[in-house]
C-alpha cells in the first residue's frame, strides 16, 4: 500500500456534539444514557472517515477516547446486518483492556441488539467458543488467545468486514506482532482496517503499510504531551524513605483513590505488604497475579474499599477506574514516555487529578528526561515535617515467595495523593494470560476509557 497521508492535526479545543457526527439515534441514546455530550478529539477526527468505510491511522494519547472512535463506527456500520456472523476483530494487547472494551461496547450498543465477545486468556475457551461460533458479531481479542480458537477450527472469518488494531505499541512492546501478522494472513483482504496508537514507531508504521490501503492518519494535536488537567509534582525522598513519605503523604484524605507505579512484581508485592501493615487499606495488580485476584483488587478500588491501588507499569494502559485522584510514581520510569502512561490514570474525561513523583538523588538524570518531554520544570518539594536524617521505620518482613532475591530499591517508602522491563518472553506470557494488572472484572461501571 502506499504510504499513510500527512496526518490531519485536530485540535482538542474545538467544541461539537456527538449530534454533528453520522451517528443512529439508537447510539446516541446509548451515549447520553452513559451521561456524554461531546466526542473527543480523536473522535471527531476519526468517525466520519470510520463510518464510510475508510481506512484510518489514530494517533492519541493515553486517555482521549480512542476506544469509542473505533467502536462507534463498527456499531454504526454493522447496525442492519443479520446476526450471528463474526464481521468486526478488535485486537487489543491485554485481556483487561478486551474486558474493558467489550463492556463499553455492551453499554453503546445497548439499543443496537449486537453482540460482542472479549477473547483472552486465563480463563476458559468455552463461552469464548461459543461467542466464535456465532454468539457474537462482534469480537474483541487478544493475539494469542485467538491464535489457540483458531487453531481449533471454528472461527469463521470470512463474513468479517472491519479489523482494529488497538494500542498497536503496547503490541510492539510486548512482542505480539508476529501473531498480529499470522492473524491477520487469515483474514479476507476486502475489508476496513483501523489502526489506534498512542504513539508510531517504525515497527508500526511498517505494520499499517503492510495491512491498510490509502489510510486518512489523524493525529490529535494537544498542547503538552502530559494529560490536561495534571497537576505535576516531585517530592524528594531518599531510596530508603520513600514508603514513610508515601504513608506520611496518604495522611492527606484528599488521596482518595491513589494509583502507585513500581518497576517490578516483588516490589509491588513488598510495597502493598507495608502499607497494610501501616493501616492504609491497599490491593495490588501485575503480572503473577490470578484472574480472581486482579478482579478483587480492582474492584476493590473501584468500589472505594481499597483506597490505594500497587501496579506495575504493564498496568499503565490498562487500569481504567473513573475518578482516580492520584498517580504516585514509587519508582521514576527509565523510559520518559512510561511517565505520560501512568499519568494518564488520572485527569480523564476533562477532570483533574495530580501526579506525585517520588526523586531520590539517583533519580536524576530519568525525571530530567520526563521534564524534557513534557517541556516544564516540575515543581520539587520536601515534606514538611520530615526528618530525612532519620532511620527508615521497621517495615513488613519480606515474604520468601518465588522471588530470587530483593530487587534493587526494595526499600524505597513512598506516598501519594488523587487522582520492567521484563524479556519479551515474559511480556508475551502476560499478555497471552491476560496478566496486565489492568482492568480485570466483568462488572461495568462507566468508563473513562472513550
């Protein structure tokens, strides 16, 4: 195909109501029912084109309703069809972000009488069978979970006319491009594609060559690269400190519902053992954690009985919980891009939230990085009070679970208020199970997610 168009800049500025786009009444009830009025950036960018068929590159950040700017297209298009016929693939890195969007799906297209079914892995194959074989018309999965029902031999295709390729970096970051390609060499070359990243690596862009023809690119244009309505703030706290300073700082009840960044597993599992033994009611998501155990924390946070939720950074695009007041990064991200992920947890759907960062001395030169990119001085503060020159307070023993050792920083404390690098082979497994630490319940609360 022949290279993606210069990309259409859209200003996230400019005001309309979901009235102005080529939408049915029966989706429009659906979106005031959810309590929404105006479309998004990307949204309003990308659905006219979705609508009529064409195929389309979306470019966005975190947070700025790329979910809806494909999923409204795909009911629109295929609102009079008969059912029972797979005609949309929606692939999508992780089974919490599937969960996610074959909810919001449910909820848009709840006057439509189409059908969705989310694919993953961790649970079993049988009511994802039978939604394959014809329980749904549209169909939601991540690579290697479909891979394994279309080794099988009962997944039909050849009805299908829309294909999505949803977070198509987070893809490229956890290794699933090669099953993305055998995927998609199975699927019937007439059809619309769409292609939704937060970003476009070369990799990417190869990829969107190879699969779409004479794709409109629309490239929300907002004025930082940070979340609007962040509030941005560092907090010294040396590496053995910093979880008395992240207790000393959930003493602040406006931390209502705080989201904390850690690099690995064991120190998120160390993190959420001393903050229970601090009293602070917290849960926790990665990658070794079960199904059951992700949805429980989840929920928990969700519902307001766990206040503090520990994640790790495969959780950054996938944790969706409206209102969440803070992000605390526990650990500064090596990566500058991973700061704008995490916090883009909070702020969502014109809300504001803050990001608490805690900097020890050695976190420098990475937090200098997130400053360049986001192109601000972020404001560094102590904690008043505190007595840096004091030894750490006694801590929750750590566990000798399956760890091979303590990860560097174990010791870090840390706090925060509002709203890992792991080998491909890792990331391909969470993925493939659905271990992202993000959303992971069948419950439907509105998303923010858009």
């Amino acid at each position: 195909m022949s290279d993606p168009e210069s990309p259409v800049g859209i200003s996230a500025k400019s005001r309309a109501t979901f009235d102005d786009l080529p939408l049915n009444p029966r989706l429009r009830a659906g979106i005031r029912e959810m309590g929404y009025s105006e479309p998004t950036a990307i949204q309003r960018g990308t659905i006219p084109d979705a609508v009529h068929g064409r195929d389309l590159i979306g470019t966005a950040q975190t947070g700025t309703g790329k979910t809806a700017a494909f999923l409204l297209p795909i009911l629109e298009r295929l609102m009079n069809r008969p059912r029972g016929r797979i005609y949309a693939l929606v692939l999508t890195p992780t089974r919490e972000l599937a969960i996610q969007a074959e909810g919001f799906l449910q909820q848009l297209g709840r006057h439509t009488g189409l059908r969705g079914g989310a694919v993953y892995g961790g649970v079993g194959m049988r009511p994802q069978e039978e939604a394959l074989r014809g329980g749904a018309e549209i169909i939601i999965a991540t690579p290697g979970r479909l891979l394994d029902h279309m080794s099988r031999g009962y997944v039909d295709f050849r009805s299908l006319e829309i294909l999505v390729l949803d977070e198509a970096d987070r893809m490229l970051d956890m290794g699933f491009l090669p099953d993305v390609r055998r995927i998609h060499d199975r699927l019937p070359r007439n059809r619309q594609t769409m292609l939704f990243s937060a970003t476009m690596p070369p990799e990417v862009v190869r990829l969107s060559r190879d699969f779409l023809r004479d794709p409109r690119m629309v490239h929300v244009a907002e004025k930082t690269v940070a979340a609007v309505g962040v509030t941005h703030l560092a907090v010294a706290a040396p590496s053995s400190q910093k979880t008395g300073i992240l207790v000393r700082l959930l003493q602040d009840e406006t931390m209502s519902s705080v989201l904390v960044f850690v690099r690995t597993k064991r120190r998120a599992d160390q993190l959420v053992r001393n903050l229970q033994h601090s009293n602070v009611s917290a849960g926790v998501i990665h990658g070794n954690r079960s199904q059951s155990q992700r949805v429980h924390a989840l929920e928990s946070f969700r519902s307001g009985n766990h206040r503090v939720l520990v994640a790790t950074d495969i959780a950054a695009r996938g944790v969706d919980v409206e209102g969440v007041s803070h992000v605390v990064n526990f650990d500064v991200p090596h990566e500058a891009e991973t700061y704008v992920h995490r916090v883009g947890r909070t702020a969502r759907a014109q809300r504001r939230g803050v990001a608490i960062t805690l900097i020890a001395p050695e976190d420098g030169a990475d937090f200098s990085r997130i400053e360049r990119l986001l192109g601000e001085t972020i404001p560094r503060a102590t904690l008043p009070g505190w007595d840096y020159s004091a030894a750490p307070p006694p801590m929750a023993p750590m566990s000798q679970g399956r760890g091979r050792g303590q990860d560097r920083g174990d010791r870090y404390q840390g706090r925060r208020n509002s709203g890992s690098s792991t080998g491909r082979r890792d990331r391909r497994s969470e993925g493939r199970s659905g271990d992202s630490g993000g959303h992971s319940g069948h419950s439907r609360p509105r998303s923010n997610r858009w």
